[in-house]
C-alpha cells in the first residue's frame, strides 16, 4: 500500500492518515508497521526489478511463522550495533545470526545475544575514527532577588578544581577578632584572638568567594567594558556622602549604604557631576582619585593601609 501510493489516491498525507482513518490504528502502530514492512518486502528497482529485502533472513523466518513483529524490532535495534563501515558479507552474517536465534528464544534475549555476536566479530577491526568529545561547558545561571545576588553555577572538572584551590585557603576556620579591632590592621597571632569561628560552611565558603572576587578586582588583566576596566560604578549625593546618611545606587539600581560605600571609596576614582532640578547632568568631570601615588605611597607608609577618622595609625612613620 505505501509503494503504490494509496495514500495520495485517497487524497491523504502519507499512509499513516489512511490506517487511522479506514482501520482506526494508532498512529505509532502504523508507523511500526510500515516500519518492518520496509525491512521485510521485496523492493522494486528503478527498472520494476524485485529486490531483496534488507533483512533477508529476518523476512525469511517471519514468513514461515517462526518471529512475532516483537522479535523483528529487537533484531532491528540489535542490527545498530554493526558498524557503519562493516562489509555487506558481515552484516549479512550477524542478520542471520540473529534470525536464527530468534526463532528459538523470545525478543528479549535478542539484544545481549546480538552484542556478543557483534562484539567477537568485529574486535579485531581498528577503533574507528573518532572526533574528540567537546569540552564541558561552564554554566552560570544568577540574578539580582531582594537586594542579593542569588545563583548557581555548573562547572566543568577543571574549571571547578580550579575554584576550589583558590576557595580552601580564604575559607579555612579563623578565631573572632577582639570587638573594636581594625579589620584592615594586618592579622594578628592565634593568642591574641578571641573565640572560634563561628561562621558556618556556606558563610565560609561565601566569604572567601567575596574576598576572591576583590583579588580579581585588583589585579591588571580585567577586561575592557564600554572603553575601560571592569568598574564598579556607585552613585550618591554629595550631601549624603557627607552626612553619612542615606544610600548609593549601583549600575543595576541596587542600593547599598552610605557607610559601606565610605569604605570602598578608600581605593576609588571619584568622578564630580552637577545635575539640574530634573537630574539632568550640567557638568561632568574627571576621574580623580583622592591622593596621587606618591601621596598613597606616604599613607601606606604611615598607616599601614586605609585609615579613618578616629582610628590611631598602627605605626608612626619615622
């Protein structure tokens, strides 16, 4: 019926259209059908000249009653199994192979059956010539949620083991520092510190991930976005910078507070904009930090990294 095109004379799609209408099959069940048919019905050439099926041995057995349609899928699924490049000779051999074993043992045993033959006919032949698999890919899927940066992230064996080195020594346990301690000042010895870590794993692990982040930060080989370094741009009012009140807005439109911002501004370039009554900007100046080198270099001379008012210098420079 499908190679004399019953279908297009009865003014349908294929076949499967036909069977679902005349007979009331399933689709999948005429799809299997015709599926085996292909395999087990004499073809006909270009010239009308009968061909035989693709699995000769299969139809033969099928034709004397001896396999069920069952039997004739699991000998199709085991036929995958032969090499793409394998000789028509071998191919032939492991069809028969698998009729002849099917006419004695049910569909199931097909499979383990057929990868035994396939296996011992064909493991002296050279491994064929496989590409390389693709590398893992790295995933990081994460979004902005009430006020957190929340995600997760997939990574490949390297990139993950990569990772986890850089971690395990900023999330190692440390003792607390006494209350009043400057958290700039460099580390003091165990004795000198009070109490256990009482940070839990994940704390540990986030915080050496914050603190990996800063070092990436500080480092000369950041990529260029919008014609400059990777920065971190935060917004406030003079008068709320001042007053130590209030928040500082970020690219995204989180907020962060004014006191926490107070302290990142020790290694920041500060950029002056005058903006109108409708915060239209009037005037935009230039990035200037709030002491040169030379001047940094004096600082760190004398306070040992970033001070604030209040807080005594760790040394006097000489």
């Amino acid at each position: 019926m499908d190679r004399r095109g019953l279908a297009a004379e009865l003014g349908y799609k294929d076949l499967v259209g036909v069977l679902k209408d005349r007979v009331h099959w399933d689709p999948s069940v005429s799809k299997a059908k015709r599926r085996r048919a292909r395999l087990l019905m004499h073809q006909l050439g270009p010239t009308g000249a009968s061909i035989e099926p693709e699995r000769p041995a299969t139809a033969e057995a099928m034709a004397e009653g001896e396999l069920t349609e069952e039997h004739v899928d699991a000998i199709a699924r085991a036929m995958k199994n032969v090499p793409a490049d394998a000789t028509a000779d071998k191919t032939a051999f492991v069809e028969r192979q698998l009729a002849e074993f099917g006419r004695t043992f049910e569909p199931g045993a097909i499979r383990d059956f057929g990868r035994r033959v396939v296996y011992h006919l064909f493991q002296n032949d050279p491994e064929p010539d496989e590409k390389d698999p693709a590398p893992p890919s790295d995933k990081l899927v994460a979004r902005w949620e009430r006020g957190r940066y929340r995600g997760n992230f997939d990574l490949g064996p390297e990139t993950g083991a990569k990772l986890e080195a850089m971690l395990d020594p900023l999330a190692k346990p440390r003792r607390a520092r006494p209350e009043g301690s400057d958290p700039q000042a460099q580390p003091q010895p165990a004795d000198d510190l009070e109490g256990p870590d009482t940070r839990t794993y994940a704390e540990r692990q986030g915080d050496a991930f914050a603190e990996l982040v800063d070092l990436v930060l500080r480092a000369d080989v950041l990529p260029e976005h919008g014609g400059e370094t990777v920065t971190l741009a935060m917004t406030v009012s003079y008068d709320d910078l001042a007053a130590k009140t209030g928040h500082a807005v970020l690219d995204n439109q989180e907020r962060i507070p004014v006191k926490q911002l107070r302290k990142l501004a020790c290694e920041a370039g500060v950029i002056p904009i005058v903006l109108g009554s409708r915060s239209q900007p009037l005037n935009v100046g230039r990035k200037a930090r709030l002491f040169n080198s030379g001047l940094r270099r004096a600082l760190v001379a004398r306070d040992r990294g970033c001070a604030f008012p209040g807080l005594q210098p760790a040394t006097t420079a000489l």
